[in-house]
C-alpha cells in the first residue's frame, strides 16, 4: 500500500457511522454511470473523457505530483498591481518578496540561507532547508519590471523610513504575494482533481475527490478573501488616504535571523478564543500583513491591518497591550506558525538543538489557522535580538 492509499485509508477509518453509508451509497451511484453522461466527479466532461476505467491507468508517483504542482506554482507570470495596468512594463521579473541586498544579503551565509520545503517527506539533511539567495530565494513572478521598480523604490533603493508609505509598500507586496499563491493552488488542484487519482480503486478515487473538492472550496474562499483586501489597499494608493490602515513596526536591536513576507489569518485569539471562521460562508477572513526591513541596521518587522478589519485590529490591540517579552514570543512563533514564505540565518538554525529545530519544524509543517496555539519562547529563546522600539502609524 502506498502512501496514498493508507492517507485515504486512515481518513475513512476517522468517518462516522453517517458518513460511511453515504460513502457506500455514492459508489453504489458512480458503479451504475453510463458512458455518456456526465462524470460523477464535477469535471462536466462525460464519463468515458473522464474517470471510466482511470483505475487501470498508472499511477502518478508522489515527485511527479510535487515537481507538477511546483511547476504550476512557478510558472505562472503577470503583473498583480492591475489597478495600474496601464503603466505595466515589458517584461515580468523574478520579484524578491523580501529585499535581497538589506535583508536577504544580510542573512545569508556563503550565498545561502535556511527555509523549510513543503513536501510530503519534510527535510532530511541541509540540503533540503537552505536556498541560494539570488536566484530563488524569495521569488515570484508577479511584478512587471515597472512596477516592481516604481511601487518599492522607497523601500528598496534607500534606507526603510517608518512612513505610512512605506509601510503600505511593504504590505502591499505581501498581500501580492499572497495573492499570487492562491491564484496559483486554484490551477494546482484543478491539477490535482485531473491527476491524482489514475491507477486507484473507485473507491479511492472518490475519497481522494472529495476531499480535493474541500481543498478546492478553501483555497476559492482564500482567493477571493486576499482579493478584496488587495482591492481596498490599492484603493488606499489611488486615492491617498494611508490613514485607513494601521501599522506596527517593530525594531530589534540586533540584525535579522529571521525574515518573512506574507499575511496571515488566525481563526483564534491568543487567549484560544476563536474569533473567526464562525460558520458563516458570506464573511471574508481578515488578515494582517507582515513583512521583514531594517531599520537603521537592525531587523523590524513591518504588521499592518485594514482599520474596518476590527476583529484583527482587536486582535493586535491584545498582542501589542502586552510586554515586549510577549511580543517577541508571539511574533517570532507566529512566523513560523502562519507564514511558508519564512527564511533564516543558517547559523542560528544549526545553533539550536535538534529537539527545539524539530518543534520549529513541526509547527512550520502543521495547520494552525485551524487551531490555537500557546505563546512562549520555542524560538525567541535563541535569538539574537530583543525588541528595542515599537512604532504605531
């Protein structure tokens, strides 16, 4: 059995007494489709284009899966700042989410820093955390050569200034980011709904199909969350009214270990209350943003919310009431807990011990959207920095 087949395994054997007869009733339905109707799976393609017989065909091998889905999730090239679609240059460029000459320049070691691949085998040796800083590190094809150029001159050619400017650059290249990457998973698991299940019993398959349409229907509602909160902050930039968000900047007093560009959505409040995804399918999510700068030589972090966005806004209300003890706790966890697109210094990683590195691992790897977690030092403990200020904007 492979481990496909013992993922799809152990996820009936966790179906209730309910679940389990419609499961059967739904195979007793796919064993009586016709050629010529339309495929029991939504694909709208008729049954002989589609899942009839797929269980003799051969099965895709777990690389295959991985090197097709990084191809997909690499592949993909246009300009996201599309409000200004009329300025789009000629060419789209391996954009840095996180500033390569201040950040990633200074983390790095012999060329290299640390990140974790997500995989289906985790990492195994060094080779499989560390990554060259000029050619992948950090990159996504999601800017034009002008816009990657003209949105974040302020905040790439010179020193970061803490200015609501330049916070809503900071932001707004992580929300692209963001953006970028669940417009690339909903290719990916059309992908994978196509793919994935050749060679497997019927019964399989439909386990494997359900659970992508599940797969399917969380990344739609991420995408079309990031989308708006992407539209409502290049509103802020068409019309100048940077007082609309909030930003919490946070300054060390050491250089950076850790590096991060993304946004994040937690479901639940640091006392483990949950505060979103209440059940309500119409609500959008709401997100802060977090991106990595120096400021004045040592590492600050750049938080920044929608003031509408009132459940995050109260959130971080929370975090920042507390003392910069908590905080650090919180955010050096919460990169690792919320963000993939996360970088390290090599040097601090294989400076902790091997029972602290698999902790980081293991919540870099888990869903914590999903679940609370506990704020306490597993990885401020071996950094080097302390906060030194905090600036509101």
């Amino acid at each position: 059995m492979d481990e496909i087949s013992r993922r799809i395994s152990a996820l009936y054997a966790q179906l209730n007494q309910e679940s389990k007869n419609r499961f059967v009733e739904d195979l007793f339905t796919i064993s009586k489709t016709q050629k010529q109707e339309r495929c029991w799976c939504g694909s709208d393609k008729y049954f002989s284009d589609c899942h009839y017989e797929k269980q003799l065909r051969r099965k895709i091998t777990e690389a295959e899966i991985r090197t097709n889905i990084s191809h997909i999730m690499d592949d993909m090239e246009y300009c996201c700042a599309s409000f200004d679609s009329q300025h789009c240059g000629t060419f789209i460029k391996g954009a840095h989410t996180i500033q390569r000459g201040r950040v990633l320049a200074s983390m790095a070691k012999d060329g290299q820093i640390g990140t974790f691949y997500r995989n289906t085998h985790g990492f195994e040796d060094t080779k499989s955390i560390q990554t060259g800083i000029k050619r992948k590190a950090s990159i996504f094809y999601g800017f034009c050569d002008y816009h990657d150029t003209e949105l974040f001159k302020n905040i790439e050619i010179s020193e970061f200034i803490a200015s609501p400017e330049n916070c809503w650059a900071s932001s707004y290249r992580a929300i692209c980011h963001e953006y970028y990457q669940k417009n690339s998973a909903k290719k990916a698991v059309q992908w994978q709904k196509g793919n994935c299940d050749s060679g497997y019993a019927v019964y399989e398959q439909l386990m494997l199909q359900e659970n992508l349409a599940l797969l399917e229907r969380d990344i739609n509602k991420g995408f079309d969350d990031i989308s708006r909160i992407k539209s409502e902050f290049e509103g802020l930039k068409i019309s100048n009214q940077f007082n609309q968000f909030t930003s919490y900047i946070i300054q060390l007093d050491s250089a950076l270990d850790i590096a991060v560009c993304g946004t994040m959505s937690p479901y639940y409040d640091i006392n483990a209350q949950k505060m979103q995804n209440l059940g309500n399918p119409n609500i959008s999510f709401e997100h802060f943003f977090i991106s990595t700068v120096t400021l004045q030589g040592q590492a600050a972090y750049v938080i920044s919310y929608l003031n509408h966005d009132t459940i995050i806004g109260k959130y971080l209300d929370d975090v920042f009431s507390r003392d910069h003890q908590f905080i650090i706790d919180w955010l050096s966890k919460s990169i690792f807990a919320y963000s993939e697109n996360t970088f390290f210094r090599l040097d601090w990683w294989f400076g902790i011990d091997t029972k602290t590195q698999q902790a980081i691992y293991d919540l870099a790897m888990d869903e914590n959207y999903t679940r609370p977690f506990a704020v306490d030092d597993l990885v401020s403990k071996s950094l080097n920095g302390r906060i030194q200020n905090i600036i509101v904007l």
